[in-house]
C-alpha cells in the first residue's frame, strides 16, 4: 500500500506523485504543469464524492469505504499537503478548510450522510472552479 521510495525523490513527492497517478490515469500526468496536477485533484475530489453517494444509495459499504478513504487522501496528502504554512493567511484557512471538510468526510462515512457530502462538494467546488479560473495567469 505504501509507496516505494527512490533516492532521488522525497517521500513527500513520491506520495503526490501517487496521488496525481491515482487521480488522472487516463488523462496522463506526466509533463502536466503543477497547476493541472492540482486542478487533478479537485476534480478527483469531487468524483470521489459522486461514488460515495452512489454507493451509499446501493447499500455498498466497501465502495463507499474506498471512495471516501480516497477522497480523504486527496484532501490531506494532496491539497494539504501542498500549502506552505508560511505563505501567510489564505495558506493558514485553505488548511483550516482542508481539516474540516476531512472531518466532515469521516462523520459522512460513519453515518451514511449524504447531507455532509453535499457541504464537502459545496465547500470543494468554488475552490477548484476558482483554481481553475486562475490557470491562464499560471506560467506553464
């Protein structure tokens, strides 16, 4: 389950770069600018999110297990993951917001709530629609 670590790279790289795999296989992330790769995993976020709710509709336990355990991934390996603490005030909420919305996933998984992944998607989705929106401005 772990990922194997090579020399050359951080174990925090080799992690993102499993979680870009796992996120955009069929659209290929090598040679992808580090804003597509982000833009990658809001958008898996959110699938994830259309396979929970799926799943908890058909009463399939473990597809809602791997679907929220991978969204939660994304989230805290992913997205939080690539803030820097220091970037000052938005870095510190955009974190603060990654923590909830995990928290909301795990009440969402316990419970079956299909209301809390309404809010994660409600909370996710301007964030990616305004990532998204900045690509233009981003050097390639």
């Amino acid at each position: 389950m772990f990922a194997q670590f090579s020399p050359s790279r951080s174990p925090a790289a080799q992690m993102m770069s499993g979680l870009y795999r796992q996120v955009g296989a069929q659209t290929g992330i090598e040679g992808a600018s580090p804003h597509r790769l982000v833009t990658m995993l809001f958008d898996g976020f959110l699938d994830c999110l259309v396979q929970a709710r799926g799943a908890i509709a058909a009463g399939d336990r473990e597809a809602k297990a791997r679907a929220l355990t991978r969204a939660g991934r994304i989230v805290d390996e992913g997205l939080k993951a690539t803030l820097n603490p220091a970037a000052g005030e938005i870095a510190q909420n955009l974190s603060l917001l990654y923590g909830y919305v995990s928290a909301a996933l795990l009440q969402a998984h316990l419970h079956n709530d299909e209301a809390r992944l309404d809010e994660c998607r409600h909370l996710m989705e301007p964030l990616r629609d305004a990532w998204v929106s900045i690509g233009a401005q981003v050097p390639a």
